[in-house]
C-alpha cells in the first residue's frame, strides 16, 4: 500500500497530466476499475489522471458500478477528485449514470481504493466510466467580481476550447486581447466652427480611452473653447486640491504648458490664442467620467491697439491690427529710434499669430550733439537750448582783440542728424577757428614823427622778434602762430644755412636785460630758393622763413603783423616803421631795449644815384646791386637809421589801421649818414613763395 501511494504523490507533483507527457492529448476514453469485469481484489489503491487539451472540461460518466457498500464508502471507493477537492465518493451498486461529473477544467483525478478487510472472497467487479472533453463556454463564466472585470470589455465570443473577445463599431480592440478602446478622435477639426464631445457623450465615457482631437484652423483665425456646464471628468481629491489621476482632458497650445483639465466643474470659456488646439481624452478603468462636450469658434487674430509713441509718430493708424499687419515708428526731427539703449535705423513690428506684436514699441529719444567742440584762443557761449539737445544754439566767441572769427561762422545748431552745424553752409559742419588779428597792436606810437630818433616801443611793435644766431643778433617778424619772416642773410653764414639749433628766438620782448625769458624753438629755416650770396654782393632775394615748433598763443606782446595785400604797391615817401635792437644812432653798440624810427619810401632811381654817389667816393667800393625785390627808405638828411644788427627786421607801414610787413632790412652802407638809405626786401614780391612755403610745411 505504502508503494501505490508513493506513486501518487509522485504522480501529482511531477507531471500536471500525466496523459499530456505520455500520450496524444485524448478527446474522450474509458477507465475501468483493475480486472474489470472480473471480481477486483483487495488492498487496492489506484488512481487515473484524466487529461483533455486546455479549453475543455471534463465530463466522466460512470456506466457501471458495482462496489463493496460501506458507510460513507469508508471501505472500497471510487472518488473523483478536481484540484484537491472531492466531487463525488461512490460505492454500492447504485447506478449514477444518468449524471455526469463535469470539471472545471481540462483535469479530473480519479482514486479506486479497496480495504484488506475484505476476508471472504467476494464478487464486486468495481466500475466502469466514460469520459469526454467538452468545451467550456468562457463566455458566460461569472465576472469573479475581484475587480479584473469580465473576460471580455465588450463582446465575449465562444470557440471550441477557447473564446475571443470582440468590439463593437467605434472600439479596437487594445493589445490585451480584452478590452475594448474607442477608436475616437483621430481626425483634424479645420472648420471655422465645430462642436466635440467625449465618445458616447451624454452617455458616461467608456474606459480606456485614448482619443486625440486636433483643431487645426488658418494661422490667422484663433480658436476659443466654450464648454458646456454638462462637464464631469472624473478626479481624485488630494491635498492639493483635485487631480486628474485616472481621467483627464489634455489641452495642448503650441508653446505653452498643456493643461490637464478634470473635475465637476466646467472650464467654460477657453481662449487658446492660437489656431492650432490638441486634446487628449484618457479615461481608463478607475472611476467614471460623465463626459464633456464643447462648440469651438474662430475669430481673426487680432492685435492691441499699438500705442503712441512720444515725440514719434506710429502708422498706419487703423480701427483693427490683424494678423500680419505691420505699424511703423517714426520719430519726429531732432529725435532718434531707441530700442534697449541702442539706435535703431528703422522699425517695423508685426502682428504675430498669438495676438501680440513681435516687438514692443521703441523710444523717440531726443538727439544730442554733445559737447560743442572747444575752440582753441575762444570759448563757446550758449544762446538757447538745453543740455546740448536738438535745437540747442552756441555761439563761438574768439579771444578779442587778438583772435578773431570770420561774420556768420559763429553761431552753431544743434541738428538733427546729432551734429553742430552752422548755417553758413561752406563751413555747416567744421568748428570755427579763431583768426589771429594781425598788424593791429593795442598801443599806437602817438605821432608819426618826421624827424629821426629811436624811442622805446613797449606793445606798440608786438610782431618784432629778436633772433640770435651764435651771439649775432638779428631782428624778424611774427606773421603767422608759427611762421617767422626774417632776412636769408641772416640765417646763412658762408653759404651754408645755420642749424635750428643755434638759433634762439625770443618773441614779446621789448627789453633784452630779461633775455632770461626762454626762447621758442625752430621747427625748420626755409631759405628762398634763389638767394645765393657768397660775397655778400648780391643780396636778391634776400628773405628766409622760420617755422616754430609750438603755435604761438598771442596777447597784447606778440601779434603778427599782416603781409601785403596782393598787389600793394609801394610810392614814394610812404611812411615805414622800422624797429629793431640794433638801432643806436652813431654808437655801435647793441641797444639793450626795442627801438623805432619813421623812415620814408625813396624812389628807387634816387637811391640808385645815392649808392653811384657813395661808389665813386668809396674809390668803386663794390656795393651790392638794387633789384626790383628791394627798395630804399631813409632820411635824406641822414641820421638814425636801420643798422647791421637790425637785419632781418620789420619795415611796416599802416594802412586803413593796420600794419603790414612791407620790407625787410637787408643792407645798407655808411650807416646813418646823410643822403645814404637804407635797402629792404620787397615783401610783396614774395606773397606767391610765402603762402607757398607755409603751406607745405
Ligand atoms: C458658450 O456657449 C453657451 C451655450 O452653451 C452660449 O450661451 C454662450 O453664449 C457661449 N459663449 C460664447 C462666448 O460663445
Ligand atoms: C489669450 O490671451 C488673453 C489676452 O491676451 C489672455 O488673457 C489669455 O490668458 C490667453 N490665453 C492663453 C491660453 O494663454
Ligand atoms: C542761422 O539760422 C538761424 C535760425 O535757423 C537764424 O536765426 C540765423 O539768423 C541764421 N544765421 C545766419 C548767419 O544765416
Ligand atoms: C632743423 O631743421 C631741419 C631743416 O631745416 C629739419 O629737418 C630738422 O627737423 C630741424 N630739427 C629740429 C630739432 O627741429
Ligand atoms: C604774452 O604771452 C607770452 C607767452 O605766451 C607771455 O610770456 C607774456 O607774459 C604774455 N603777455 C601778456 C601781456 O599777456
Ligand atoms: C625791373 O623792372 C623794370 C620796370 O618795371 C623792368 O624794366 C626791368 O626789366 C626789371 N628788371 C628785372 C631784372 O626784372
Ligand atoms: C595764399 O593761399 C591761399 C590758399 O591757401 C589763397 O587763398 C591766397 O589767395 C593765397 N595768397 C596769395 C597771395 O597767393
């Protein structure tokens, strides 16, 4: 006995069907108790495994029995067992054909048991049974209400052995093979009007869905949501307030966050500002929704009124901005298009789908010039204006008397295109500059003297300069901030012109006792081309230029005296001012203070007559030659006269109340006696080399 038990427990753990692994699943069979139809014997213990392919079940019937009776079948048995649990325990000879015993599924254990207590012989045979696979009909299986819902979501269809599950119109069925999924959505709304709903709507919405909506108009139309109040997509309640858990309405704007929209109560109006909305219906099987539904319009995107701009000017100036349309700023003159602290050429901004302008409104900023140019030996004044703003007016003053700035040059605006510009148009956008006033010196020497005799000259001869080349003295004359006019001969020494170095230059001095004042330095000496003098015979062309390395600032001591108009002519007994260190009548010696003396302009055959004259009682003393670029002026009594130390210096005559610089002392012989002159360059004859040497350099 302990053997056959053995083999069951064997049995039962090692194989689910034993007929499975052995045999070709069967579809029906007979089981017959052991020696059937001969008398069974005792201590018996068997059991069948009755198998049929999944789907089925089994039905066993029994055909025949004929078994020991004991109470309760304590004694021989047959016992049809189904997972563990006992259908039926049979015994006695009652015939239970008529009923069949059906599993549950495709398995059925049978257990035949016979006691040893048996001790006379007896004549049971045992049993006989039948067995059938039948087919289990799964679809009208109870839903076992732990919540997995039934077999099928919507449509249940039997098959032999098994079922599938189906959907009605609308549904698919989903990967699960079991629930059902609307088929809903899907499909892109471009009307400019249009109603949705959830699927089956006023019905509650199946589970499972997962509908997509997508409302999808012109870009120029936006589309406004207006749900009704009938609005119930299921929530669950959290600290937080309700969340769409399970169930929800997803609405997605292009660039915006999507919002989940769930709960009791109706969103109403949405508007989405854009022409394109997507919804997304979820539902699953928590919970219920009653569903929702809402009519979409359109409506032509439309911007805000623009706004004004100050000091500018916003066009078009419409009732409506739709889509697409553009506006301009301009500014009003005088103001500039300012858009985040930078200047802007234009500006245009365009009604953008969302309803907005692409770009704020810019600025109308007021123009600045700025600070009106210094001018050098002036000043600038301000007439009106404000800060340096459009419209604002300067006038440009230059430092009187010494400075002065041309008529109608001197009153600057503050334009529109951010410069200081003057009206006059040759110089509308060039600062002025101050011109030096030349040959008007604030004091005057009282009288034009017709006798001979130097006196002192304190600011009267302000353009006189004192050279001194070497030890040597020499006199020259300011007629430019950096020019100096002097005689060639003065600068050259045996041919060759002197080093800028050696030549100090002191300007505004009247006395030499302060030659502590430092001297101004020389740039450059510009000797004319055609002077060429080595035997001091030929002094042609006797005139050389000085530039300055620092422009001179001038003031009541130092001015330029003007050079000759072009053309200026020279008549006799014009009246000249020569000045100079040197002039010290009979003594020889240097004069430490500036002197003057008024000579007059002699005909040039007189002088030519004077210097035969001297030749014949010099013994033919060879003297240099007159030429057209020089002329001769002195006393005819002799006296005082401009002397060696004085070359280079000034002879100017006043014209109209000006000063300008009409010869240069060049030579002369038998200084200061009677009926000799002295001879000068004849400035005038050089304006062309002049204007032309200072130009270049
Ligand atoms: C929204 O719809 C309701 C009817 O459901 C209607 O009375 C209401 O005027 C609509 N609102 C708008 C702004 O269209
Ligand atoms: C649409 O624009 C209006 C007005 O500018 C605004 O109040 C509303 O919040 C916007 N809607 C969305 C969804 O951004
Ligand atoms: C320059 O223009 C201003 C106003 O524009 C005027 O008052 C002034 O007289 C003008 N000056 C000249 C020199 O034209
Ligand atoms: C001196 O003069 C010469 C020519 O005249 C010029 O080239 C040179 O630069 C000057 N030197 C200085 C130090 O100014
Ligand atoms: C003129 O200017 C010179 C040098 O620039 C200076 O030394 C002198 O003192 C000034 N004279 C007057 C009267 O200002
Ligand atoms: C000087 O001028 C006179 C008259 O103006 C003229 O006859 C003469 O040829 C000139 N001499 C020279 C060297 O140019
Ligand atoms: C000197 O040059 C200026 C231009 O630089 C000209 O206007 C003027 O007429 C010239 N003067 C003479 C005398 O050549």
């Amino acid at each position: 006995m302990g053997w056959t038990y053995v083999l069951w427990c064997l049995c039962l753990s090692a194989s689910e069907c034993w007929q499975l692994a052995s045999t070709e699943t069967v579809m029906h069979g007979k089981v017959q108790s052991p020696q059937y139809p001969q008398p069974y014997l005792p201590n018996l213990q068997k059991e069948w495994d009755l198998c049929v392919p999944e789907g089925y079940q089994i039905e066993l019937s029994l055909t025949h029995l004929d078994i020991k009776p004991s109470m309760g079948c304590y004694q021989d048995s047959l016992t049809v067992v189904h997972d563990q649990k006992v259908l039926g325990k049979f015994c006695g000879q009652e015939n239970p054909g008529k009923q069949s015993i059906f599993s549950q599924d495709n398995r059925l254990t049978l257990i035949f048991q016979t006691s040893d207590s048996t001790a006379e012989l007896q004549q049971h045979i045992g049993f006989s049974a039948t067995y059938k696979a039948i087919d289990i009909d799964e679809c009208s299986e109870q839903d076992p209400g732990d919540g997995s819902g039934p077999l099928c979501s919507q449509i249940c269809i039997n098959t032999p052995g098994s079922y599938y599950c189906s959907c009605h119109n609308g549904y698919k069925l989903h990967l699960d093979q079991h629930t059902c999924l609307s088929s809903c959505g899907g499909c892109i709304f471009d009307k400019r009007e249009g109603r949705l709903s959830s699927p089956g709507y006023p019905d509650p919405s199946p589970p499972f869905l997962s509908c997509k909506y997508i409302i999808s108009v012109e870009p120029r139309f936006i589309v406004t949501l207006n749900f009704t109040d009938n609005f119930h997509i299921e929530s669950v309640d959290t600290q937080q307030g309700p969340r769409c858990l399970h169930h929800w309405l997803q609405v997605t704007i292009p660039d915006r966050e999507p919002m989940k929209l769930c709960g009791a109560k109706s969103p109403g109006l949405i508007a989405t500002n854009s022409s394109t909305v997507r919804l997304d219906y979820h539902t699953d099987n928590e919970g219920l929704s009653l569903g929702w539904r809402f009519d979409y319009s359109t409506n032509e995107v439309k911007c805000p009124f623009p706004g004004n701009v100050a000091k500018g000017r916003v066009t078009p100036v419409l009732t409506e901005y739709f889509f697409r349309y553009n506006i301009f700023v301009t500014c009003k003159p005088g103001h500039r298009l300012m858009m985040n602290g930078r200047e802007l050429k234009t500006f245009s901004a365009m009604c953008q789908s969302d309803g907005q302008w692409h770009l704020p409104l810019p600025e109308c900023q007021i123009i600045d010039c700025g600070e009106p140019k210094p001018l050098l030996n002036g000043g600038v004044t301000f007439l009106t204006g404000f800060q340096n703003q459009y419209r604002s007016v300067v006038q440009y003053h230059c430092n009187e008397p010494f400075y002065s700035l041309p008529k109608g040059v001197d009153v600057f605006t503050c334009k529109a295109d951010g410069k200081w510009r003057s009206n006059h148009t040759d110089v509308s956008n060039t600062t002025p500059t101050c011109i030096p006033v030349c040959g008007q010196p604030t004091k005057l020497i009282s009288t034009y003297q017709r006798t001979v005799g130097s006196s002192e000259a304190v600011n009267t001869i302000p353009w006189h300069v004192l050279l001194s080349i070497d030890g040597h003295r020499a006199g020259g004359t300011v007629i430019a901030d950096r020019w100096i006019m002097t005689a060639a001969h003065a600068l050259t020494y045996n041919g060759n012109v002197v080093s800028n170095e050696s030549l100090r230059i002191y300007i505004g001095l009247t006395d030499v006792t302060n030659l502590q004042s430092s001297p101004v330095l020389a740039a450059s000496i510009h000797i004319h081309p055609e002077y060429n003098n080595p035997n001091f015979l030929d002094f042609n062309n006797d005139i050389a230029l000085i530039k300055l390395q620092d422009p001179i600032t001038f003031n009541s001591s130092i001015m330029p005296i003007c050079l000759p108009a072009e053309g200026a002519t020279y008549v006799t007994d014009m009246i000249g001012l020569v000045s100079g260190f040197g002039l010290a009548g009979e003594q020889l010696i240097s004069a430490n203070k500036l002197k003057y003396v008024h000579l007059l302009v002699v005909e040039q055959e007189m002088c030519r007559s004077a210097v035969e004259k001297l030749k014949k009682a010099t013994d033919n003393y060879n003297f240099p030659s007159l030429t057209n670029n020089t002329f001769c002026a002195g006393v005819p009594e002799g006296g005082k006269d401009s002397c060696h130390g004085d070359s280079g210096s000034p002879l100017a005559v006043r014209d109209e109340g000006r000063f300008w610089a009409a010869g240069i002392v060049s030579w002369g012989a038998d200084c200061g006696a009677p009926g000799t002159y002295g001879v000068y360059t004849k400035v005038s004859n050089y304006l062309d080399w002049i204007n032309k040497t200072m130009k270049e350099n």
